[in-house]
C-alpha cells in the first residue's frame, strides 16, 4: 500500500518544515508549495493513480490565498474529493466558517499543537494507527494501559 501523500501549501518555510516533519513522522510523503497557484500545478500534474490524499492549506498567501485555493481545487476532477486541512493564525469563527464555506474539512489556529494536527490529519484520510499514536501521545504517561 502506498503511504498518504500530503501537499503542504503555506507561504512560510518555518510553518512547511513543521507540518512536513510531524506529517513525515505519521509516515506519510509530504510534498511543500507556498502559495495556491503553485499547489493547484501540482496537484494536477500528480501522477496518475497518485493523487494527493489530503491538503493541508493556509489561509494568507501571495498569488492565490488559501479560500481561492480550495474553490479551485474543488473544480478539478481528479483531486476535487481530497480533504483539505487548512490551518491558520486567523482565530475568528468567522474565519474557520470561510473556510467550510470555501470547501474546507476543518479549521484549526497556529499554531496547531503536534498531536491535534497529526489527529485530525489521520481522521481525515482514514489512518487509525495515527490517529491512535497521536491520541496516546496527547495522554499522561502511564493512562494509556
């Protein structure tokens, strides 16, 4: 089985690096783009049988934001049914509604602590067993007997 492929789209290397290492560690591929024009070239220059399995979007970025990002995915037809992640430092309610309204799975705020990115990223495209290390990494030591 092949591993879950992840794009990664935020304009700042420091928040790619993070989520590339906490998603590379669940043992998931990660790929990086940094703004939405670049992230839409590859999710449609993805090999066929290989598309993305989910995105994990910013909101503010330059040449195309991370609402324009999602609209447009959600109009292609090989990666229209990929779950998209976004995560971003806009904390109003009004803005996590934006992104559901865009055609976002979730919203969550940077910074995203590890295992609450990790969880929801499993639960989104179907990885128990991260899901399952993410959770146990969230309790006290010794509750998870």
């Amino acid at each position: 089985m092949n591993p879950v492929r992840v794009l990664i789209v935020d304009d700042a290397a420091t928040v790619r690096l993070y989520h590339r290492k906490l998603l590379g560690d669940a043992g998931w591929a990660t790929e990086e783009a940094v703004n939405g024009v670049e992230a839409l070239e590859r999710a449609s220059a993805a090999p066929a049988g290989q598309p993305f399995d989910l995105f994990v979007v910013d909101v503010n970025m330059p040449k195309l934001d991370g609402y324009g990002f999602i609209r447009a995915l959600r109009q292609a037809p090989l990666a229209s049914a990929a779950p998209v992640l976004m995560v971003s430092t806009e904390a109003q309610l009004q803005d996590a509604s934006a992104a559901l309204d865009a055609g976002a799975n979730c919203y969550l705020v940077k910074p995203a602590r590890p295992a609450e990115l990790v969880l929801t990223a499993a639960l989104l495209v179907g990885d128990w067993d991260a899901a399952s290390k993410a959770v146990q990494a969230q309790l006290p030591r010794g509750a998870a007997s």
